[in-house]
C-alpha cells in the first residue's frame, strides 16, 4: 500500500458512501434518498482510506442506489489487491 506512515504495520481501513447531487441528465444518475436536496438525482462514490493517515486506497463512482452487501465485498476485495 505503499507510502503509508503506519509504523505498527496494523492499520485501520475506512470505507464511506458520499452523496453527490447531479443537475440535467446523466449517465447512471438514480432517484434515491438524498437528505439536502430531496429527490434530486444523484451518483453515490464509496471511498476507502486509511484512517490513520487519511491516504486514499480505493474508490468508485456508483449510481444513486445504496450498495448491496455483494457490491461491498467486491469494493473490498479491491481494496485488499489495491
């Protein structure tokens, strides 16, 4: 994972979902609960970092619907071959 500032070789992985709102059409745009700006459309990212450095490992650009539980062991699994 290299670059990392983790000096007891055990660190902590951070994954997190992020709205973020789309104006006009858009590719893989969905309708899905968006507290600030209520039925707008809009992507859903989920992020990995580590949380002790904040370094970024992993992230993919999702549509608006939440992810299933097969989806976060595939972003998983990404992340551990990252």
């Amino acid at each position: 994972m290299g670059g990392g500032q983790c000096e007891a070789g055990v660190f902590t992985i951070d994954t997190d979902t992020t709205m973020h709102t789309l104006y006009g059409r858009q590719m893989g745009e969905r309708k899905s609960y968006n507290p600030k700006n209520k039925g707008k459309r809009s992507y859903l990212p989920m992020l990995t970092f580590i949380a002790e450095t904040r370094e970024y490992v992993w992230g993919e650009l999702r549509n608006g619907d939440k992810p299933t539980g097969n989806q976060i062991g595939a972003h998983r699994r990404n992340v551990c071959a990252a």
